[in-house]
C-alpha cells in the first residue's frame, strides 16, 4: 500500500461499491477525487518540529519523556496568561528575557555549529542545546525572584516552588538526551549559558534599568494606563495585596448597598 495519503484514498474511493439501490457511485468518487485532489503528495508534507517528538514506543519512559521535553510550549503558554491577565511588568520583563534568551541560543547554534547526535531527530544544530538553556533561564529566574524578591509571606513558599521547577527542568534536560535529540555535552553547554544569561539579565534590568526609572517611565505613559498596566515588583506578596484590596472593595460595595 502506497505511503501517500492522497494515492490511498483514491485507490479506496476506486473500488468503492454503489450504495445499494443507488446509483450516486460515480458521483461520490468524483466528489472524493476533487477531495485527494487538494491534498499535498507524501513527500512534500512535514512536521512542525516544536511539537514533533519521537520516542520508544514500546518505552514507557521515553513516552513519558517526549511529554515532559514539550514543557517550554506549556510555559510560553502560561506566560502569555500570566501577563494578559495581570498585566504586570514583572512577568513582562521575565517573559522578555526568555525570548532573548532563545535569540541567544540561536546565534551560538550558528556560531558553533555542531550537529544533533542523530540527523533524523531535531531540525538545525544541536549546541548547545535550546529546550535545556530555555529552561535553564527559566529555573534560574524563578529561583531568584523566589529568594531575592520573594513574593510569599511563607517561609517555605520560596523553598517549595524552587525545589520544584529545578527538579522540573532537570527532567527536561535530561528529556532531551534520553530522547537522543542531544548529547551530554550540549545540554550542559545550554544549562551554563541559560544559568548565566538569567543572572546577567535579571541584574541588568534590576540593578541598572530599574534604577534609571525605565519602569516608572513606562507605567506613567498614556498607552499604558490605558491598559492599566502595572508594577507589582515592590510589593512584597502580590497575592496578599491583591487579596486584601478585593476585602476592601467587598466591604465598600457592602457599606453602599446599606445605605
């Protein structure tokens, strides 16, 4: 049987027999004809490689693997909630790193040019590695905001949620070598440049940008309020703050419905 879609479809509606009682065969394979017409031949179709893993079929662990090696997709996902529904400058400004992080990766694949471990999994160069240096940025960010500028009145918050996302993207470091997409070497050459990119950007934006008022600047601007654009990054428990100003407003709103 023929590996293209559209040559096995035709063949099936070839041999398609008339409808009992009926004599619309030949209406409906010319109908499925118009349909094979507009699909594209076999070797002409591709994946999209951001989402195309592949794995061990009969390895539970690589199955389990190729879901964990998607993470980046879910955490670009849960950025884009996180800044559309809060729509505050902190999450905005990490989000920002992360893509120069990923313009990062992409001109060192350039520069170094060395090949993946296998041709036929992953597209482009393999080092260093982009989902481990994704990742990396991501732990090493999250980490400090958890201890420098801790947003939880907890003691333990910043232990648990920092204990968790290094151990999270341990697993999709490894992911990416267990899967054969990566060697050793080009995952730890990406969690070094991700580790050290975080650490360099989070001090520029908060050590140099921050103290030249660019944010203040930013949230002032007409466009801005506009869209009630906001910095939460003194605020020493947003949830706490976010919670009480809503007791607030409840106990407003119920004082004017006394009255």
């Amino acid at each position: 049987m023929s590996s293209d879609p559209a040559a096995t479809l035709r063949h099936r509606t070839s041999v398609m027999p008339a409808p009992p009682g009926t004599g619309q065969a030949e209406d409906i394979r010319q109908a499925a004809e118009q349909i094979t017409s507009k699909i594209p031949a076999h070797h002409t179709l591709t994946s999209l490689s951001i989402t195309h893993v592949q794995f061990a079929q009969d390895d539970i662990l690589s199955k389990l693997f190729a879901y964990v090696t998607l993470s980046p997709l879910a955490i670009l996902c849960g950025y884009a909630a996180v800044v559309i529904t809060s729509r505050d400058l902190k999450p905005a400004i990490m989000l920002a790193g992360q893509l120069a992080n990923e313009l990062v990766n992409l001109v060192l694949k350039r520069l170094v040019k060395q090949a993946r471990p296998t041709e036929y999994l992953g597209d482009g160069y393999g080092m260093p590695s982009s989902h481990s240096q994704f990742m990396a940025y991501f732990a090493t960010y999250v980490v400090i905001l958890m201890y420098r500028r801790s947003i939880a009145s907890d003691p333990l918050v910043p232990h648990t949620i920092s204990t968790v996302v290094v151990l999270w993207s341990t697993l999709v470091v490894y992911s990416r070598v267990h899967l054969y997409y990566h060697t050793w070497q080009q995952v730890v050459a990406g969690t070094i440049c991700g580790f050290f990119f975080a650490i360099i950007y989070y001090n520029i934006v908060n050590g140099f940008l921050r103290s030249k008022g660019l944010f203040e600047w930013i949230v002032d601007h007409p466009l801005a309020r506009h869209f009630h654009i906001r910095d939460t990054d003194s605020i020493h428990d947003v949830a706490k703050f976010d919670w009480e100003m809503w007791q607030q407003y409840r106990r407003t709103t119920a004082q004017a419905k006394n009255q």
